[in-house]
C-alpha cells in the first residue's frame, strides 16, 4: 500500500547522508594539494557545472516523466561514482570525469527532490505546509554540513586522500534510502520529452513573478557556490586549517536553526521580506569582512547563515507555488540550468583572479555581482507588490 507521508521522513535522512562529504568544507583546499594551483583546481568545479547544465533538462524530464523516486535513486548513484572515482583516482583526470558525475547528482536534485516533498504532501493536501515540511527534512542537510566540517579538518591534518575515501560510504547509505521512496501520483501526460520542455517554457514565460523569482534564484545560487568554495581558502590567509573546521561547522549550526525555526519566523515576518532583508544582510557583512580583512572576517561571513534556511525556505515556497505539478521538476531543472552557467562562468574567472590577484579580490568580485539577484528580488516581490500581493 502506498503511503507518502514515508517520504517526508525518509528525505530529512536522504539529505543528510547525501551531504556527508568531508571534502565539501575544504573541497578547493584538496584538489589544490593535489592539482596544485586554484585555476585548476576550480576548472574541476567549472566541470561540475557544464554537467549540471549539459544534465539538467534530461534529469529534469525523468522526474517527471519517470517517476521522483527514479530521479533520486540515479542522482543518488551518481553521487556514489563521483566520490568514489576522486577517492581511487586523485588525479586531473580522475576529478573531471568525477566532476561530471556529482554535477549529474545535482541536475538530478536539483529540481527533484523539492518537488517530491510537494508532491508528497498535496497527496496529503498538506502543500500548503510546504514551507514548514520544507525546513523540517533541510535542516538535516546542515547537521551534516557541521559533521563533516568538524571531521573533515581533523582528516586532512592527516591525509587529503583519507577525505575522499570516507565521503563514498555515506553515499552507499543514500542510494540504499533512495530505493525506498515511494513515488507520488503526480506525473505528467507528456510522453514527449521535447514537448514537455517547451510546455514548462511557456508556462515560465507567462508568469512575471515566475522569471523574476528563476532569475534571481539562478544567479544568486550560481554565485553563492562559488563564492562558497572559494571562502575555505580565504579563511587560512587569516587562520589555521584546523580553525576551518570549526568556523565552517558553526556556521551550519546557525544554519540548521534557520531552516528548523522558519516557519516560525514566516508567522510574523512574510516571507519575501525575509528573502530580501537576508540577503541583503548577507551582502553588506560579506564585503564588510573582506575590507577589514582580520581574524574577524571569518565571523562575519558566517553570521549570514542565520538567515540562510530562512531565505531558502522562502524562496522555494514562493516557486513551488507557482510551479505546475507537471512540470515541477523541469521548471526546477531550468532554475538550477541558468544557476550552473553562471558557475561555469564564474569559477574559472574567479580562480584565475585568485591565482594572479588574490582569493579575497575574487571573493570581492562575487560580493559585489550578488547585488544583482537582490535587486531583481526587490523588484520582483516588493516593487510589484500591487500586482502580486494575492499571493505572497
């Protein structure tokens, strides 16, 4: 008997384990101890987004076509071959061909596995809880993120290679939880890929608020990830490695809690206010660290996770409800599609600036772009407020 309610459950577990990566935290300090430049070492990350984008409409298609237990089994899977080829083979070759499977995982997540939670609870006519739901199974993600930023530090000191090989048994442990969703009644009546993508297409393009909120969603992701890769690097200019692992799992603590106590916060706060004041909260300490440039800097840049469950809850709340049940996945895929362009773009710039400037000036860089999404929000959700009021 079919019973989806499982599934909220089994995802708070299924994002956990799917983030214990104990590279993660450090992860261009590892490829630089054995690549040897961040150039390189960021054109593995530049790959990793050409997957995510080379992947994303087909991964996109399978979740609704196939099945959201479908997609998540392969992404899942994909996620086991990355880690596991970086893990046997630290070489170039090795990162690239593993870069391109973990960027399948992504494309295969990306648009997935929120509309998996949604679907499962309109089952339940509990979407309108979603947010709630939605903060309860990703704080999870966090306490893995604290986990892995505490041990991931502790290994290193010893050795890189000891990093990649504990980060593939977690994996195991996620394909086996992926195997057990039950999948949801909502798939689409489009049997042809192409035709489904249009649809998804021109659904977007005849909602304003909907392109504003991909817009701004894309951009801001794609330069938070590399704005994030690039700050473990930053942070050993001002302090030792193994202070990393504590800056870093802190960090996810203040995470974690945001996430938990979002719904809470959206009961007296809407939640487009939250998404706008996070960010631009999230700007100004960012570029405040990077121009005192002392042991401080590290504080402030983390002090920004208390908003960071908050603003992803909101957003994603606001772009599930405009999403249609589908095309769900495909309309997540293509937010995540233009997020993955900008990194592919940005991470080979920032870490050829990186190499002949300094990480902080890349860091400066990505700051300052970030205003972008924040104003595209600001005119998306506060200077339309006349038009889309109804909704927010």
């Amino acid at each position: 008997m079919r019973d989806v309610s499982l599934n909220i459950k089994k995802l708070a577990l299924f994002n956990f384990f799917s983030e214990v990566k104990f590279y993660s935290p450090i992860i261009v300090i590892v490829f630089n101890a054995f690549l040897g430049n961040y150039t390189t070492s960021m054109s593995v990350l530049s790959i990793m987004s050409l997957a995510v984008i080379i992947m994303e409409f087909p991964t996109g298609i399978l979740g609704d076509l196939a099945g959201k237990k479908a997609a998540a089994i392969m992404g899942a899977i994909c996620n086991l071959i990355g880690i596991a080829l970086w893990a046997l083979f630290p070489v170039y070759w090795s990162f690239l061909v593993g870069a391109f499977f973990l960027g399948t995982a992504t494309a295969f997540f990306s648009g997935n596995n929120e509309a998996l939670l949604y679907d499962s609870l309109k089952e339940k006519n509990l979407q309108e809880e979603f947010h709630a739901y939605l903060g309860k199974t990703s704080y999870t993600m966090q306490f893995a993120l604290v986990f892995t930023a505490v041990i991931s530090t502790i290994l290193a000191k010893y050795s890189m290679r000891l990093v990649l090989i504990l980060s593939v048994f977690p994996q195991i442990i996620s394909v086996i939880i992926a195997f057990t969703f039950v999948d949801t009644g909502y798939k689409s009546q489009v049997k042809n890929p192409f035709l489904h993508v249009s649809k998804a297409f021109v659904k977007i393009t005849k909602n304003p608020k909907l392109i504003g909120l991909i817009l701004a969603k894309s951009i801001q992701d794609g330069l938070s990830s590399s704005s994030y890769q690039l700050q473990a690097a930053y942070f050993n200019c001002l302090c030792p490695l193994w202070f990393i692992g504590i800056l870093r799992g802190l960090s996810n603590i203040l995470g974690a809690m945001s996430f938990y106590f979002s719904d809470k916060i959206f009961k007296k706060i809407p939640k487009r206010v939250c998404l706008i004041v996070s960010n631009l909260y999230g700007r100004l300490s960012s570029l405040l660290a990077l121009i005192i440039n002392t042991v401080v800097s590290p504080f402030l840049f983390i002090s920004s996770s208390v908003f960071f469950g908050v603003s992803s809850v909101a957003n994603s709340s606001l772009m599930q409800a405009e999403f249609s049940d589908e095309e769900r996945s495909t309309m997540g895929s293509i937010t995540s599609f233009i997020g993955s362009i900008v990194v592919a773009i940005f991470s080979i710039i920032v870490g050829y600036i990186a190499d002949r400037l300094s990480v902080r000036y890349s860091l400066c860089i990505i700051q300052l772009a970030m205003f972008i999404p924040l104003f595209i929000y600001w005119r998306t959700l506060w200077k339309s407020t006349c038009i889309f009021q109804a909704n927010i």
